[in-house]
C-alpha cells in the first residue's frame, strides 16, 4: 500500500453534540484518518501511514465518502461533515473548511471503488 498524504491539520472529532474529541485529521489519496495524537506524531505518521496502521483512532475509505458537506452552528460555523454511503455521519471541526473541502474534492475526483 503506497499512500499519498494529501492534507494534514488539526481537527476535533464531534462524537456528540456534547463530547469533542481533540485531535487531527489526515487526508491521503486512499482514506481519512483521525488520531488523537500530537502533531509531531501524526506528521511522521504521514510519512509511514502504511506501517503505523494501529497508530491511529479510525480512518474511514474514500469509497465508502458518500458526500462532504460544511455543517455549523452559532459557535463554529466550520463543520466537516462526512456522510457515509451505509449512511453513518462523522462531523469535525476545523480550522479551515474550505481548504478541506477542496482536498476532499481534489482526491475524490481519483478515486476508483
């Protein structure tokens, strides 16, 4: 497996409406992976991705990105939202949405499922 990093920030995992996850997001040509690790550790992952499988939380496949949509409320208005196509929604707060947004896209459009 040769993955291609294409994008790495921090992001916070929305597990609820009441519970963030602190943590960091990488985006590769093949998946999205969150870890709760710091950015030194996710930065050298990025680099070995295909070695440090167990070193992160979960990482959700390309092929199984349904849509990418911006979400929000009255505190962050900037919500990566992924919905699965089995219809599972994962929501992230980050700094950037739109540089996020254009990543997805960016990978999405090579993709082969």
């Amino acid at each position: 497996m040769n993955e291609k990093v294409k994008m790495h920030d921090y992001c916070n995992y929305k597990k609820s409406s009441l519970i963030t996850q602190h943590g960091y997001g990488i985006l590769t040509d093949q998946r999205f992976i969150f870890s709760k690790h710091s950015l030194v550790k996710c930065i050298v992952m990025g680099e070995l991705i295909d070695v440090t499988k167990a070193n992160y939380e979960f990482d959700i496949p390309l092929c199984n990105i349904h849509s990418i949509t911006k979400g929000g409320n009255s505190f962050n208005k900037n919500i990566l939202v992924i919905k699965l196509g089995q219809g599972d929604v994962y929501k992230f707060s980050v700094n950037h949405y739109s540089i996020w947004e254009n990543a997805f896209k960016d990978v999405m459009e090579g993709v082969r499922c």
